[in-house]
C-alpha cells in the first residue's frame, strides 16, 4: 500500500493552499494540516471552498469535503410546526450584538463545538472585529439562548456553527439569516458537512465541483453594506 501524502503549511512564506481537488477520499475532504488561523489565512481558505475542523490534540487540519452541503436562502423548510412557533415567538433576533457570546455558545453548548478552541474563538473574533465574520442572536428575556456565525463572501454566507439552548433557537437563528440575507440578494448558505438537523432545514449535498462553480459565482456578488449593519432583525 503506498504511503498517503498531506500537505503540510508549516512555515510557509504565503497562506496558498492545495487544490480542494486534491483533496483525500479517506477521511473525505482532509486536504492538508498546520498553518494557523489569522485572519489572511482564513480568508484564503474560506474564498477556496476550504475549512480548518480539528481536536484541541489535533494539529490545524484543513478540508474541503465532497459532496458539500448548502442551503440556498430561498429553500428554507419551514416546518407547520415552526410556522405556529413564530405566530407567537417569545425571542428576538439581532445581527452583530454578541459575536463571541455566540461563538462560546456554540463551543460549549454541543459536541460539534468541542474542536472550538480559545485559538478558534481568538481568530474569528479578529475576522468579526474586520467586518469579516457575522453572527446572528436569539435572545429570551434578554438571556442569549442561541445564535449562528460564519463568514460572508459576497453572495454566500459560510455557516460555521450554530447552537440553541432553549426550543427551535438555532431554527430560528438559520431562518432568519436566510430571509434578511436573501433580502439583500444572498443566495446560497455553505452549511459544510450535512446532517440531519440542516437535512430537515432544507439543506442537500451537492458535488464540490459544483459547489465551488458557485463559490466563485457568488463571492463577486456585491452586496449592500448596510446588511451586515448591527441591528435588530426580528
């Protein structure tokens, strides 16, 4: 059997990354290790369909699955149970209050949050402070009770993790991304890796190549400033 050889970004002089097309079958979509997470690093990646996912004992490893999971804005499953939900929801919703609130959240709420290190939540917080990095919060009675962030490209917005503490909060969170975003002309959230809660929100694999035939689309797509203006959305 030969050898698997991964990429390793140690030391490099640029944040340039290998193909996604090079990419392994096994584990699915580990393209490469090491690196760190500033913000130019990020942002290279994430304009390259590429993620970093990894333990606290890990190094930084790097992905770029197929297939890719997305969620177009305008394919949101509103579910009869969350349409009577919302004729009375006692939460609100805002954009941009409570950045590292949420992304602690998600890092301490569910196991998909446990690769959320403090060097996670260090480096997105630098992307939040540029204008780089998003959140959206759902609050009860002026209590955080959940709440979604990721990073937007243009006509895309990268969802890197939501959590819920209290009834359909990380529903909510994701719905109403989706309407204010497709609002301002966002089509597409990147959801990743699918699984049965975005499945039943709407989400579906499609091959990465297609994915990233739309990356490139719509991260040139020019939208409004003000949509990502702290506010109050719901």
């Amino acid at each position: 059997m030969s050898a698997i050889y991964l990429p390793c970004l140690d030391n490099q002089p640029t944040v340039q990354f290998p193909s996604p097309d090079s990419a392994l079958a096994s584990p699915q979509g580990l393209l490469a290790y090491g690196g760190d997470l500033r913000p130019e690093r990020l942002i290279c990646a994430y304009q390259q369909g590429i993620f970093p996912w990894f333990s606290e004992e890990d190094p930084i490893l790097w992905w770029s699955p197929d297939p890719r999971a997305v969620l177009p804005t305008e394919s949101f499953h509103l579910s009869r149970s969350m349409q009577r939900f919302l004729r009375h929801c006692p939460y609100q919703i805002t954009l941009n209050h409570a950045f590292q609130a949420v992304i602690e959240g998600c890092a301490s709420t569910h196991v998909e949050g446990t690769w959320i290190t403090e060097e996670v939540i260090t480096a997105w917080c630098e992307l939040a402070a540029i204008g780089q990095a998003h959140s959206l919060e759902v609050w009860c009675e002026d209590k955080l009770v959940g709440g979604i962030y990721g990073m937007a490209l243009g006509g895309i917005f990268c969802g890197e993790s939501m959590f819920s503490r209290q009834p359909n909060a990380s529903k909510l969170a994701l719905y109403q991304l989706c309407q204010h975003f497709s609002a301002y002309g966002g089509k597409l959230i990147d959801c990743q890796i699918l699984n049965p809660h975005t499945a039943s929100l709407g989400a579906r694999d499609i091959p990465r190549q297609q994915f990233m035939t739309l990356l490139a689309d719509l991260q040139k797509q020019i939208i409004p400033s003000d949509c990502w203006v702290k506010q109050r959305l719901f």
